[in-house]
C-alpha cells in the first residue's frame, strides 16, 4: 500500500494546468500516441486533420480531468484503508467473503465498498465540484466556441468592457446552482442503487462475470498507467525538444532555449506563484492546527456546523467563490475611500 502512495504521490502534485498541457501534447495530431503509430500502422507522413484537442464534445476535457482526478481519489481510499480499525475490519470481511466462496472482485462489491464508501464520499464531491467549474484543464483542451461556462465567466470578468462583469456575476450564481443540483443529483443517484442493489448485495450469488471483470480492469489500468506515463514523457520532450518533425519519435536535437526565454519573460509571475503558494499553505496549516487543538482543549470534536463551514469551499465552485472574495475586496476598498 505505501508503494502504491510512493508512486501516486508524484502524479498528484503535478499542477492541472501542466497535466492538460502534456494530454495536448499526447492526443494532438502531431502529438506522442500520433508519432508512436505512424508511419507504419497509419501511412502518416504528415500531420492529419484531428479534432483534439479543443473538440466539441469535450473529450479532452474529460480525459485530462479524469487523469488527474484518479490518483487522488485512489490515495483517498489508500488513506482510508490505512486506518487501523477500518482496515483490519473490512480486511477480515474480504477474506471472510472469499472463504465462503465468492470472486474476488465480488467480495470487494459486496463486503469491502459498502463500508469504504462513506470516507469516500467527501472527496467524491470535491472532485465533482471542482469538474464542473474547472477553468485550467477546459481552457487548454475544451472548445472555444462555445467555451464552458466557467471559462466564458473568467472571459466575461477580465473583458475591457465593465458591463459584462454583470454577466459574469449571472453566470457565476448559475455556475453555483449547476454545481449544487450535480451534487444533489449525486446523493440521490447514491440512494437510488443502493435500492437497486440491496436485494443483490444478498441473494447469495458468488459471481458475476469475474473472469471478464478481472481482463477489462487490468486492461484498464495498464492503458491508463501508460497513457499517464507517455502524457509526462511527452511534455518533458516538448520542454527540451528543438526541431522534431513528424513522424520521428524522439527530437532531432535538444536545447535549453524554451527555459532560457521562460525564465527572462516570467521571472515575476514564478515568484509570484511561489510566494502565493508558500503563504497560502502556511495559512492553511496554522488554520488546521488551531481546528486539532480546539478539538484538544474542548476534549470534543467539532459541531457539525463548524464542520460544513471548513468542508463548503470543497463543494462550491471556484469561480463562484473567487467572484465572492473579488466583490468583498472591492467593497472594503471603496469603504476605506469613502472614510
């Protein structure tokens, strides 16, 4: 289990921005998956016409989400698993299940993800309301006309012309109703196959197709090891490469000059990234101490009003809440202009 956090652990971190960029860079026409089967499966000599990234579907969107959303939800459960009670418990009930005769991915449905999936459902949600207001990914992979709608509020808000800020405060409150009934049509879809599934979940059955289960899910995850693995390949060749014409595998030459020109024309905005991020996560520390300690000096857990008033920035959307902080700053200002 620690092996499996050593090597999720890296992938987490990488920002949303950069893995959108390196699935651009894999799923282009003249990108990695491109250049691994041409010219000898396709006949390619050249870049063909393609519709990724930026398709009107929102593939891409999906994909890049999809990507970088799974490690943290599988270091979730890892987390999860890694407490003591629960996981001795839900261990015991595995190999009780397997004892009586069920399939291991059987056993893992019936006894182990009933028990698993309330410490789940938090982080389930956060990523549901992050997708559905994402900003970075949908601008770099998803379409431009129309835009997502988070995107179009980030346009609407930064446009030279003031009125549409209106507009984009409408589109943020839509935003937060869109991300509230996702969420809320969640809950209900959670209540609804728990229904459909009581009866199943204790019928006795010992098996339901495991074999073919068992292919599809290694097929699955060796795909989406290697499609992570060539997305980060291909975005640290992109970094270095110098002239790489299609359909050659590897660059004909590599250069230092894209760091060169990034670090004279964004020496600013890297500091201002680094200063942002070091302070906000010392900010975010101290405010989670004090909670522990509370906790402490109280010799009880938080109430659960305190608990849904840490936990809500999880479940609004980004786009909504920054729009919030934006107005209370310009508020603030104009008061201490008019004192």
């Amino acid at each position: 289990m620690q092996r499996i956090e050593h090597l999720l652990s890296p992938i987490l971190v990488i920002p949303h921005a950069a893995a959108a960029i390196a699935v651009g860079f894999l799923i282009a026409p003249s990108g990695m998956f491109a250049r691994l089967i041409s010219p000898w499966l396709t006949g390619w000599e050249m870049a063909p016409d393609g519709m990724f990234p930026h398709d009107p579907y929102g593939i891409s969107i999906i994909l890049g989400l999809t990507l970088k959303e799974l490690p943290f939800l599988l270091l979730m459960a890892l987390g999860a698993l890694a407490q003591p009670e629960l996981g001795k418990k839900l261990r015991q009930q595995y190999t009780v299940a397997l004892n009586l005769g069920y399939y291991p991915i059987t056993a893992f449905f019936k006894a182990v993800l009933p028990l698993l999936y309330p410490f789940l459902r938090l982080p389930i949600l956060a990523v549901l309301a992050y997708s559905s207001a994402s900003v970075e990914i949908p601008l770099i992979l998803g379409p431009n006309t129309p835009p997502t709608l988070a995107v179009s509020i980030i346009q609407w808000f930064n446009d030279v012309d003031l009125t549409l800020r209106i507009k984009a405060s409408a589109g943020a409150l839509l935003q937060l109703v869109l991300t509230a009934g996702l969420v809320g049509f969640w809950l209900g879809g959670e209540k609804a196959i728990k229904a459909m599934f009581s009866v199943s979940s204790i019928n006795g059955k010992r098996h339901y197709a495991d074999a073919i289960w068992q292919k599809i899910t290694a097929i699955l995850t060796v795909g989406v090891i290697g499609f992570m693995i060539l997305s980060l390949a291909g975005l640290v060749l992109w970094a270095f490469a110098g002239f790489w014409r299609f359909p050659v595998m590897l660059p004909e030459q590599f250069v230092l000059l894209h760091f060169q020109s990034a670090f004279t024309q964004m020496s600013t905005p890297l500091v201002n990234t680094l200063s942002i991020g070091a302070v906000s996560t010392a900010f975010a520390v101290f405010l989670t101490l004090l909670c522990l300690e509370a906790e402490q000096l109280s010799a009880k857990p938080l109430s659960h009003f305190t608990s849904f008033i840490i936990y809500l920035p999880l479940l609004v959307p980004s786009i909504a809440f920054l729009f919030g902080l934006v107005w209370l700053q310009q508020l603030a200002n104009h008061q201490s202009e008019f004192f």
